[in-house]
C-alpha cells in the first residue's frame, strides 16, 4: 500500500512539474513557402487555413502582419476563388497560384474591410496573402513558381 502512494505521489508530482496542456495554436502552425523568380528567391513563414472554417476567418481581425509572414489558404484542388477583405484591418497582397506551383494572377493591396469581390481570374489551388506592398517590394510576378508540399510542381 505504502508503495502505491509512493507511485501516486511521484506521478501526481510528475504531472504538476510538466505544467499544462495547452492546444495547438494555429499561429503557431508555421511552415516555410518559397517564390523564385526574375528577382531571386523570397521566404515566407506561413500561416495554413485548409478547412472551411481556417478559409473563412483568414487574416480578419488582425491589426498587423509582419514582413516575411502571410497565410496560404490551400482549396485541396483547383478551382476559381474569390476572396475579400471583410473585416481585415490590414491592406493585403493576394498571390493566386495554380497546382503546379505557378502564380496565375496577383491582387496588390487590397483595401481594408471591403467587401469587393478579389477573384482568382481562373482555376488556382490556393491563395498566399502577405502584407500589401510585398509583391511591389519583392518583384513578385504572374508565372513565378511557388514552392511548397501542396503544389505538384515542388
């Protein structure tokens, strides 16, 4: 008996030491996207929205986003996409990239809180949205390959 409290002890005490469990944060989820084109290689850590749910809430209620981030919503196979700005505080680039990794066509800075339709222009597998300014900065271009697991053409 007195080894089972002993066990319980060291188990309970075991427990306190590991401190909580926290779920994931989906801030958290990070991955690396790369864009090679005319002017070099560009890295982003991004955020993924791959359900309906991620999709819908994108970049809304945010007050900032910082250079080098953004968040690849990945539609899982292609289609036309239309996206807006409801309720996001901050302008945004919105990158439409076909399967193959290609960007098909690219919206520059998006207003904040607009409800105007942003489309696609044709089928794409996903959309990247960074900080507004990035693609001008960068040189980000249509025809640009896009690097990541979602895409074939990795």
């Amino acid at each position: 008996m007195r080894a089972l409290r002993w066990t319980a002890f060291i188990l309970f005490g075991l427990l306190v030491a590991a401190g909580p469990v926290r779920p994931a944060n989906p801030q958290t989820r990070q991955q690396t996207l790369e864009i090679a084109g005319k002017t070099g290689v560009h890295v982003f850590s991004v955020e993924i929205a791959e359900n309906d749910a991620e999709r819908a809430k994108g970049l809304m209620y945010r007050n900032e986003l910082s250079e080098g981030k953004g968040m690849l919503f990945d539609f899982k196979r292609e289609q036309d996409v239309s996206m807006w700005m409801q309720n996001t505080y901050i302008p945004l680039d919105m990158l439409f990239i076909r399967g193959d990794g290609r960007i098909l066509t690219i919206a520059e800075n998006t207003e904040p809180m607009s409800t105007w339709i942003v489309s696609s222009g044709g089928a794409v597998r996903a959309v990247l949205e960074v900080i507004g300014g990035t693609v001008r900065k960068l040189g980000i271009a249509p025809g640009d390959r896009v690097a990541h697991p979602i895409f074939k053409g990795r």
